[in-house]
C-alpha cells in the first residue's frame, strides 16, 4: 500500500517551484486511498499490523506533505489508535467503520483558553449523573477543527459544585447538539489543516461514550496517547528531512554560483551531511520507538523516550528547513515553495503536544524523582529500561558533568534534558547502526556534535 501511495502523492506533489499543498477536494481523494485503514483493527474493517507500519505511513506521507501527514497522524495517533485501544467493543462497531471507504477523519481535544500542557488546569467539565453525561467547556488549537466529524475530548470531572482532579476523556460527535465551532484562526503555518476554537454547552451524551475507567481518571489512558504520538512526530519528522535533503542535493548539484556548482563548496557539503544526519536521526527514533510501543501496552511511565523523541525531532524539523532555506536563498522564501512553506509548517512542532521546554524540564524531573538524583549511573539505568546501553562515545566531560544536584534552576534542568535526550538519541543510533549494518555516520556525527555543545553551555546559564 506504501508504494502505491507513494506513486499517488508522487503524481500529485510534483517537485516544482509552485508547490501547493492541499485542498479538501484532493483530501477527499486521498482519504479514499484507504490511509486510515493502517490505523484500524482487522475486526472493524481494517488492517492494522502495529504502530510501525503506521509510522512508515506517516514518514511516506511527510515526505510529500507535512501538513498532510500530520493530519492524517491527527485522525490515527489521536483518535482512531486510542479508540480501538480504549473504547468500549460496541462504541467502536458502530464509530470505526465509519472510516472505511469514506472521507471522515478524527482529532482529540485537550487544550484550553487558558493552557494545555497543565492538563489539571484545564476548565472543561464532565457532570456523570443517572447513564449521562454533561459537557461544558471551550476548546481551542484542535487540529482539524470543524472538520473532522469525530472527537475524543479531555475533560475534569464536575461533582456537584467541586471540580475534581479526575481527568475524562469522552466521545463527542462534532454533530451533537451544543456543540459549535466559534472561530477560525488565521494560523502562521499548516494552512490546509483548520484550527479554532470550539464550545461544549451542556452537550448530552451517554455515559458509554466516556473513555473512562468507572469512577477513576483517565490520565494514565491521555498520557499513553499523548506518549504514543509524541514519538510518531520522529515518522512525519523523517520523512519531511527526507524530502528536504533531496531537494538541497539536486539543488546543489544544479544551481552555479563563481562558475561551480554550489555543490563543490565546503560549506554547502557540511549542510548537507546535517540534512542527511537529522533524516537518519529520525528514523532511528520511530523505528525504535514503533517496536517499543508495538511490545508494550502501557507507555505511559516512558518520559524519557517520549520526550526526547518529541523534542530531538521536531527540533531537528525546524533545523532541516532553516537549512534548506539557507542552500535555496532567495528562491525559497516564497509561500509556494516547497521549502519555503517547510519553515513555516516545521516551527508548530516545538509546540503542541508538550511544549519542548516543558518537556525538557519534565524529563529531569521525573528522572529525579524516579532515583532520587541525577547522574551518568542514573542515565544508564533509564536506557537500560528500554533495552538501551550508553555509547561508549559519550565523551568524558558530559558523564563528569552529571552529577546530582539539588535546586537547579528551570533553564538549568531543561539544559539537562537536552543533554539526556541526546545520550538517549546516540544509544538509539548505535543500536540501529547495529542492526542494519548501516553506519549512520551524519547522525553520529550530528548527536556528537549536539552533546558537545549542550553541555558547553551549562556554565553560561546563570
């Protein structure tokens, strides 16, 4: 099926200098293709082999359009995933085969007017009473708002005038009466993908569309969603470098500057040898972490993975399109340039889902509460919980430089967890190297590289 797409979204994204991305005529057509097949169960109609032929899916899709793989990683990772995972059997036999052969698409709804990643500062409310339920709420940077007809929404349990720390998640139909689409934003980036905000006013539903363990929270269930798609961002994050590192090769090897090719310049071999680096880094990571997911039921526990897959690749995102941007120059910095909107489309990476700098933080945090201290002999036991083991190549002075530390500064343990997901990305890109009998010497090099400069920067950050 890859490979048919591929030749699909080939014909369609041509590589031109009027690159476009996408309408909802051409969506439409795509969604008949059959892509969120991969996504859903053989007994709901469709053909799910695991979360890494999902992942290959989205690193294809990326390849030819970031907006469009991350839509359709928006209607797979976030709703359909933890629907066939979640959901009662009766609520998927009657929502999931909706799917099949038809154009509808779904999303999740966890941030707010007043924040996201603060999942118990949400406002959003759930009242359970007598087999229904209430929801009241406003909820803002869904992507897909207003188009996709299926919805799984955070909420904090209301009980009677107290709002409880119980988190639910529940299915909410967009066609459900108190359900209405306030506004459009007028995004930077991701044009074709609509964002907005949407009100929840006493809409009635029934208590079998709460994707909730009677009477307990459903936290661990967001996290291991939220968990599980942060490391699918390393898929849509591979193939957009991809694609990047093949235009700036053929461009090299065609554009002439000082009667050379810009190809023969120093320089422009070194960009190119990071582009290919920051490909081979991401996927490293969603071929790690789809067999990870694939093995295991519950990652909700994995910060250390998830964060750091999130964080490495959407940071590596933004850093291929600047890079790309730079070889192109001027030709580049136009909305209809492939490259071009890849700058624009890659910076909302760092964001959602976990801001990175929270992410960062939360990784050093949890690493300390989990061992009571951070250092070299901590990282490695962390590693060892994913089958990992420390590169030998971690120089010195970055294992020296772990030493457990009371009071850090927020920017100090967010310096930290830069320099941890690095070791971790350097295990990851051995262990594939390993397997393959692939060198992956620009992703070496690249981590190398990254190591050595995080941590340089730890004495400047007082």
């Amino acid at each position: 099926m890859h490979e048919t797409l591929d030749r699909y979204l080939g014909a369609h994204f041509a590589s031109t200098p009027d690159y476009s991305s996408f309408d909802e005529e051409f969506l439409g057509d795509f969604l008949k293709q059959g892509p969120l097949h991969r996504f859903i169960p053989v007994e709901y109609g469709g053909s799910y082999e695991g979360i890494s032929t999902c992942l290959d899916l989205l690193d294809t899709v990326s390849y030819h359009c970031l907006p469009l793989g991350l839509a359709l990683g928006i209607s797979g990772s976030l709703f359909l995933l933890p629907m066939a995972r979640l959901a009662s059997p009766e609520l998927n036999a009657a929502i999931l085969p909706r799917f099949i052969g038809s154009t509808e698409l779904g999303g999740m709804m966890i941030t707010e007017p007043t924040g996201g990643t603060d999942i118990f500062g949400l406002r959003s409310t759930l009242e359970v009473a007598d087999g229904r339920a209430r929801l009241n709420g406003v909820k803002c940077w869904g992507g897909l708002t207003g188009r996709a007809e299926h919805w799984l929404v955070a909420a904090r349990i209301k009980n009677g005038d107290k709002l409880t720390r119980r988190v639910a998640m529940a299915y909410v139909p967009l066609a459900a009466e108190g359900v209405a689409v306030e506004n459009y934003f007028d995004a930077l980036g991701l044009q074709p993908i609509p964002y907005g905000s949407t009100r929840y006013t006493n809409v009635d539903l029934p208590q079998s569309y709460l994707i909730t363990p009677p009477g307990g929270s459903a936290l661990r269930d967001i996290l291991d969603t939220l968990f599980r798609s942060r490391m699918g961002v390393a898929a849509i994050a591979a193939g957009q470098c991809r694609r990047l590192a093949d235009e700036v090769a053929e461009r090299a090897g065609s554009r002439i500057t000082f009667g050379r090719t810009i190809g023969e310049y120093d320089q422009v071999q070194y960009r190119i040898s990071g582009l290919r680096g920051l490909q081979q880094i991401n996927q490293s990571l969603w071929h790690f972490t789809g067999h990870w997911c694939d093995h295991h039921t519950d990652v909700s526990g994995d910060h250390l993975l998830a964060n750091a897959s999130k964080v490495i690749s959407s940071e590596g995102l933004q850093a291929a399109a600047d890079s790309a941007v730079q070889l192109f120059a001027s030709a580049a910095y136009k909305r209809n340039h492939v490259v071009g909107r890849a700058f624009t489309d890659a910076r909302p990476f760092q964001i959602f889902e976990g801001s990175n700098d929270v992410l960062l933080e939360n990784t050093y945090d949890v690493l300390a509460s989990r061992y009571g201290g951070v250092d070299a002999e901590v990282v490695e036991t962390e590693l060892e919980r994913y089958g990992l083991k420390r590169s030998d190549q971690v120089p010195a002075a970055v294992r020296e430089g772990l030493l457990r530390n009371d009071g850090l500064s927020q920017r100090q343990k967010v310096q930290y967890g830069k320099i941890i997901s690095w070791i971790l990305v350097l295990s990851v890109l051995e262990r594939e190297a390993a397997l393959e009998g692939n060198p992956i010497e620009d992703g070496l090099r690249l981590a190398h590289r990254h190591l050595a400069a995080h941590m340089a920067e730890l004495p400047y950050l007082g």
